[in-house]
C-alpha cells in the first residue's frame, strides 16, 4: 500500500444539519491528513458536470437539486489506502446497509440524502481533486 489522496465532499444535508464537525472529526480520527478544505455551494452546471458519469440514471435530476440546495465542504485528504479506506470509513452508499459506525449509518437519511462524497478509484479523484482544487492548495 502506498500514500494515496482522495476527494471528499461534506453534503448539503449534513452541512445544513450541523454534522460537518462531527464528519470531520471521524475522517481525522481515521488517519486522514486534510490538505485542503473549503466550503462552497455548487452552481448547477458544477453540479452537472461533477455528477455527469451519472447523467443516464434516473437520480440524476435529483442529485443534482439536492447537491446545489446548500453550502458543501469540499476536502483533499491524504492517507495509506486513502481511497478505499475513505469509502470504508464512510459506509455503503445506501444507509440502510451501511456498516455501524460508518458515517453514513450516523448521519445518512436515504441513499441520495447520503451525507458525504468519496472518490471511487485512483482515476476519478485525480479528477475531483482537481475539479474543485489548483495544485498550489494541495503542495
Ligand atoms: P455519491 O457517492 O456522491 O455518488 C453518486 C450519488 O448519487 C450518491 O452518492 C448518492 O447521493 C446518489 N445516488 C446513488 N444511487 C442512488 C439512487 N439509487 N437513488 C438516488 N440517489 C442515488
């Protein structure tokens, strides 16, 4: 295993419910360094085009509603395993499968309102890094 980085967006349900810290303070607790963090609020072309590998399924509308109705935090982290130890960190997509003591299970209320984002594979969070981050915040 080696160093990797991931993206890791804090949702718009978990940010307006006031769990951002709480998230946080898991991602920390799990080894994740944080190198960049910044709350912003996506347009709905940002949206689009973040989610645009989805644009063919049938959530896509409302994936797209529900990421542009709030404020985000959008995190560049840094770990051993980063990506696949993030997705554990965080549970299955669908909360109600979701492991306890992931994030989700705590503070996920369906499978779209799902509280937190991670990169899938090495390829993708290249991309999303660099979606939302220049190489200068992430030295
Ligand atoms: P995320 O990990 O950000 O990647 C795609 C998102 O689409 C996912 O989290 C959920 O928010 C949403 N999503 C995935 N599957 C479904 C589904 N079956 N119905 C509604 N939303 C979904």
């Amino acid at each position: 295993m080696s160093v990797e980085r991931t993206f890791s967006i804090i949702k718009p349900d978990a940010v307006a419910a006031g769990h951002a810290g709480e998230i946080l303070a898991m991602i920390e607790a799990a080894g994740f360094k944080i190198l960049a963090v910044r709350m912003t609020r996506l347009s709905e072309p940002q949206a689009r085009g973040f989610y645009a590998v989805h644009a063919a399924k049938p959530f896509y509308a409302g994936l797209v509603k529900f990421m542009t109705e709030g404020p985000i935090i959008v995190m560049a982290l840094e770990r051993e395993n980063a990506i696949a130890g993030l997705r554990e960190v965080m549970g299955a997509t669908n909360p109600e499968i979701a492991a306890e003591g992931t994030i989700r299970k705590r503070f996920a209320t369906s499978i779209e309102r799902n509280c937190i984002h991670g990169s899938d594979a090495a390829e993708t969070a290249a991309v999303e890094l660099g979606f939302f981050f220049g190489a200068a915040e992430l030295l």
